[in-house]
C-alpha cells in the first residue's frame, strides 16, 4: 500500500493475484483494482486478500481450493468481497487458504486437505468455517498449509499441516484440533513460514525470536536437520522488535532498525551478496531504518529510509525494480511514488503524488522548482515543506500548490508579485500566500494567480491588462478580491485572461481581450464581463488568446485565436471530432491536446518541437490519436512545446521540447515520442 492506501502490487500474475484485471506478471508495480483504503494485505501462493477500512474482505486470484471465498468461479483477476467476511479484525492467507481474526475468534476457508479449516472430512469450503477450541486471539498467521493463533495472554495455538512437527511433536501429519504450543510463552509477535513458524517472545536481552518446525536449510537458527519439534531461541540477535518469514528464511528488525536473515539462501533471499543457506542470522547490508519487512517464496522485501528494497529470486518481476533478474543484495524498488497528476508550466512541471507530496523537474532558473536553487533539473525532486496537497497550479514561471487545509503556497516567479507574498523577490521555496480563509480552487495564468473562496475570486500579481479583475490596471503584491461574484464555482487562467464559472451557468470573463476571446470587446477589460453568448457552462478551460467551454449539451465551444477569433463562439471542428466523450481540453499558444473518459489522448496544432507525441515534427490540423504503451491516460497538461500524461497505472510520459529538461529524462534533447519520465529521488 502506498501513502493514499492505494493497493501496489508486482511479481507473478498468472491467476490474476495482483488483482490488476489482467494475468500479466509485472516487473514493477501496478496499480491493483481494489476496494477504497485498504488497510491490510495477505499474499497466498496463488491468491491475495485485502481487508479495507470497512473491515470488509477483498480477494483476487486463484479459487481452485475456494480460497477467495467465493462459490463457482475458478478465478478473478479483480478483487471481490468475501461473503460472510464482514467486521473482519485481519486476515491472513496461506498457500491456499485464507483465516479471517474477528472479534477475538478465527474463520478459514479454502482447501482444508491438511485440516487448514479444522473440519474432518471436507477437502475444502468455500464459506467461512468457525475454528472451535480457541481462546480469545489477538493475532493470525498463516503458513503453507497450516495457522497459528495468538492469544491475548502470549500463548501460541497451531493446526492443519504437521508434517515438519510445525504443530507439535509426533508423527501425525496433519493435526485437526488447535493445539497449544507449551514451549511459547509470553510471546507478542507471531509468524508462520513455508513449513515453520517463529514469534517473538522476552528475554533478559529484550525481545528474542522463538522458532520450530521445518529445519532443512537452517531457518530455525540451528544447524541443518529435517525437522525441529521443540522451539528454541535463534542464537546470535540483538534485541529485535519485529520479525518475519517466508517459505524458508526468516529474517527480523532489531531495535536499532536493522535486518538479519538466514535459512534458505539458493536464490540470494538473505540479502548478504551470496547464494548460499545460513543457518546462523546474518546482517543484511545497505539498509537503514527499517520499518517493515515481508520474506516470501524465495524473495525478500523490506521498508527503509529511501523506499522499498527487494532481493531474492526476481524471474516473475518480485523484486519491482523493472527487471526480472536475480539480485543477492537489497535493491530498490522502482515506480512506488505512484503519481496522481501532473501539471505543466511554460517548460517545467509538477507531479502530485499519491502520498500528496509534490516533485518538479524542467527549467528551474527562477526557482518555479521549489527546491531552493535556481537550476534545471532533468530529474525530478521533490518540493520540500508540502504536505497533503490536494492539487497544483502552473502558469509561466510560478508554481502554486492547494493543500487540505486550503492554504496556498507558491513559488517561482515573483517579478510582478505573483507569488502573493507582499513582495517582488524570486521565490526558490514554497511561500504562503497571503490570503484570508479556506482556499478551494488555485489557478496560475501567465504571470498572474486566482484563488476561490467559496463564491468569491481573489487575484494577484500581473494586472496591466486587466486580469486582476478589481477595477484597475495595476499589479497586486497581494491577494485583491474581484467585486461582484459571489457565487463562482470553477476558474479558468489563460496568459492574460481570467474565467470564472458561475453556479448559474454563465461564464464571466476580464483581462486582454485583444485575441478576440472576449468576442466583439476587443480591448482590456478590467471588471468582470458577461459573456453571455457562451450560454450555461460547467467547466471552462482558458489558454494563450483562447478560451473553451464545456456548455450544457456537452460539447466544448470555443473562441480566440483563429478564424471566429472575433465572432460568435463556435464548435471547435477539431473537437467536435472527439466532444461526446472529451473530458478534459488542455490548450498551449500552439497546440491542443483532450482525453476522453476512456483514457484516449488526442492532440493537434503546432508540432515543431515533437510536442504532439505523433514520432514527427510534422504540425497536425485534425486531432490525431498519440500512441503510447499505457492503456489508457487519466490527465493531461501542456506547456509551451511539451505535454506531460499521467497513464493509469501511475507513470508519467512526457514528450517535446526539452531545452530545459522539461521532460524529466535527464537529458536535454527533443522527443518527439512519448517517454517514460522517472519521478525517482537522486
């Protein structure tokens, strides 16, 4: 999960276990279609489950045992509720089971042929069982084909699959009954690997790691042996504070924040450089701060400072890196900073991520990078002193940023005063704002900004053409509010120009109309203006000399810049082509780009920086499909002579001019293609 709790997922995918709608093994990560806010993950062998905010259970994957909970299907490729999983505590899920924690008792479901559900002749159930015999349970973990149990008084009980004496000692292999470890006391963590399970338990050294079960590639702590019936303490640990543990290697987090691992080492999966198994725990170099870590098949992962590192096996993409080769050391995951939008200014952009921080990359030489220089970056960095942003605004060379507390920061250009802070001097660093009560709404113009609050529109900086709206001709240091609208509902900043949509319908209007956008009134217009022949608006979106709407038939009409540049608003003819399914029109002095609901960009006009995607330099009067290796777009944002997209799955393409890195590649040469734009920190 990510910083919004939105569902990540990579690695194999054949039945559908990433839960992306597709069976395609992903080598970095993908955006899982799952319920909102989830706040647990379980990962089987071929399935995965999710427990959201609303203690309801999703799952995704393989149903060849009934282990998604769910009656006549083989598998989903998207995450379904679980029937009778409601209130659900946590949930945990083994190779092909899956146990639910809800309100001190445990329900299993799925396959059952080594007793997982604790029935006696039933092979396996696709509705929850109830597991008898239990006390009251604080905690789940479920290993290949077995469970332990948690209880509230730091007992540990365990059933199903006993083949390794995971369970208890004897020679029965498998045991139906829960039964209670009487060598565990005390503990307060618990985990169950492939074929053995290890919990937390006190010691005089603090906290220690308890294990038993499996022992044939070292992953109880002790030398090599086919079974080990008896927990003991893993020799050679620092205090730790958090553990975990995959088919046959443990690993744990020390109250110091490092790693150790051992057992199985075949595929690298103890991080330490080798491939060899160790039965000894050894410290896992490269990682600092670690706050999490999840030991799988035959890979490991783990939360540090700097992001998710992986290492282990990586031949189904489980490493998340964009690669399926093995790695015997940590490496980072890539693609995790998922973004949300992206919004371009004359040639430098800003992301928003999904964990509401913000990154910018391209020309930097006013600061509109917000990182305190005054360079190009052709690699994103991120904007330090911002936190939960709820959206961006760009225009010329200012950057401005709405969080959700409604307060407004913006950095970048100030020689006119359009940072809003009092003052005329460049702005390398988010800068409040000086206006009074909750923003809603921030836009950026050329070389001025407006900012919505409630109905009420308040404007700064440039003002010589009357795009402060306030009656004069003059730039505003601070905020000044527009008289007379009371009741806006959306705004629209072009170079010189500023829209507000009123809750009516009607667009009013102010600033240079010399393009024509303001039809017959061809001069400054310093109050707000009635453009009444636009009729009943629900959106509006300004850009150099020209100005769209979206009327109340769904069709964007359009004036400025070309032949009805002084005439009666008309249908666009190029968006006409595209208008029933337009959901989003961004406009540039050049070029014209819209998305449709179904994700597909267009985009025609001016091409001589490649800024149209299409592979040429060739200028286009019709709209022209861009081609891209993402399905489908969910935003878009044009500057002078680029356009960035934000494709679904999280990844930003950018294409176009790139004088001043604006495409984020860390190069500085035109693309007239899409490419990836890797928003990593250096």
């Amino acid at each position: 999960m990510d910083g919004s709790a939105r569902l990540l997922c990579f690695g194999e995918n054949a039945d559908g276990q990433l839960g992306d709608g597709t069976q395609e093994s992903r080598a970095s990560s993908v955006a899982a279609v799952a319920p909102v806010a989830p706040i647990q993950i379980a990962a089987g062998a071929k399935h995965t489950c999710v427990l959201d905010a609303q203690h309801a259970v999703w799952c995704s994957g393989s149903n060849d045992f009934g282990q998604l909970g769910l009656e006549g299907i083989k598998r989903t490729q998207e995450a379904k509720a679980v029937p009778g999983a409601a209130k659900a505590d946590a949930v945990v899920a083994g190779a092909n089971h899956t146990c639910i924690l809800r309100g001190g008792a445990v329900q299993c479901w799925g396959d059952n042929r080594r007793r997982q559900l604790a029935l006696a002749g039933q092979e396996m159930s696709t509705s929850p069982v109830e597991i008898a015999g239990l006390p009251k349970i604080v905690a789940l973990s479920a290993g290949e084909a077995f469970t332990c149990a948690l209880a509230s008084d730091g007992q540990v009980w365990c059933w199903g699959d006993n083949q390794r004496n995971q369970i208890a000692g004897g020679n029965a292999t498998s045991i139906q009954t829960p039964t209670r470890r009487a060598d565990v006391m005390g503990a307060s963590r618990l985990v169950a690997g492939g074929r053995f399970a290890c919990a937390l338990v006190p010691s005089a050294q603090g906290g220690q790691i308890s294990c038993w079960g499996e022992n044939g590639d070292g992953q109880t702590g002790r030398p090599v042996s086919t079974r080990e019936a008896k927990a003991a303490l893993v020799p050679g640990l620092p205090a730790v504070r958090e553990l975990g543990a995959g088919d046959a290697h443990a690993c744990a987090i020390t109250e110091a924040r490092t790693l150790y691992c051992w057992g199985r080492g075949n595929s690298g999966q103890i991080g330490t450089g080798g491939t060899s198994d160790s039965f000894a725990p050894v410290l896992v170099p490269g990682l600092v701060d670690v706050n999490r870590v999840a030991p799988g098949l035959a890979h490991t992962c783990a939360l540090a400072t700097g992001g998710l590192y992986c290492w282990g096996l990586g031949d189904a993409g489980q490493l998340g890196n964009a690669v399926r080769l093995q790695s015997n050391r940590p490496i980072q995951a890539t693609n995790l900073n998922l973004i949300q939008t992206v919004v371009a200014g004359r040639a430098h952009n800003c992301a928003r991520l999904v964990d509401s921080s913000v990154m910018c990359w391209g020309a930097g030489g006013i600061g509109q990078l917000g990182n305190g220089s005054r360079s190009d970056r052709g690699v994103a960095a991120p904007v330090g002193g911002l936190t939960d942003i709820v959206s961006l605004a760009l225009g010329g060379d200012l950057s401005c940023s709405l969080s959700k507390a409604g307060a407004v920061q913006c950095w970048g250009r100030n020689d006119e005063g359009q940072a809003g802070a009092g003052d005329t001097i460049v702005k390398t660093r988010p800068t409040p704002v000086m206006l009074t009560g909750v923003v809603d709404e921030v836009a950026v113009g050329g070389a001025h900004a407006c900012a919505r609050i409630g109905g009420t529109v308040h404007c700064w900086g440039h003002g010589d053409c009357g795009e402060l709206g306030d009656g004069t001709n003059v730039d505003r240091l601070v905020p000044a509010a527009v008289p007379g609208i009371s009741d806006a509902q959306s705004l629209a900043l072009g170079d010189h120009q500023t829209c507000a949509v009123r809750k009516g319908g009607q667009v009013l209007c102010w600033g240079d109309g010399a393009s024509g956008v303001f039809g017959t009134q061809q001069g400054k217009v310093n109050k707000p203006l009635l453009l009444s022949d636009f009729g009943n608006a629900s959106a509006a979106v300004a850009g150099p000399g020209r100005l769209c709407v979206l009327n109340d038939k769904n069709r964007f009409v359009c004036r400025g810049g070309g032949a009805n540049s002084k005439g009666t608003p008309v249908l666009d003819t190029n968006l006409r082509m595209l208008s029933e399914g337009i959901v989003s029109v961004a406009l540039s002095q050049g070029h014209v780009c819209t998305l449709t609901a179904a994700g597909a960009l267009a985009c025609f006009g001016e091409n001589g920086s490649g800024q149209l995607g299409t592979g040429d330099l060739m200028a286009r009067q019709e709209p022209v499909a861009i081609p891209l290796e993402v399905p489908s777009v969910s935003a878009v944002s044009v500057g002078d002579e680029h356009t960035c997209v934000v494709a679904l799955s999280g990844s930003v393409f950018c294409f176009g001019n790139n004088r001043n890195a604006q495409l984020g590649d860390g190069q500085r040469f035109v693309e007239a293609m899409p490419i990836t734009t890797p928003l990593q920190c250096p």
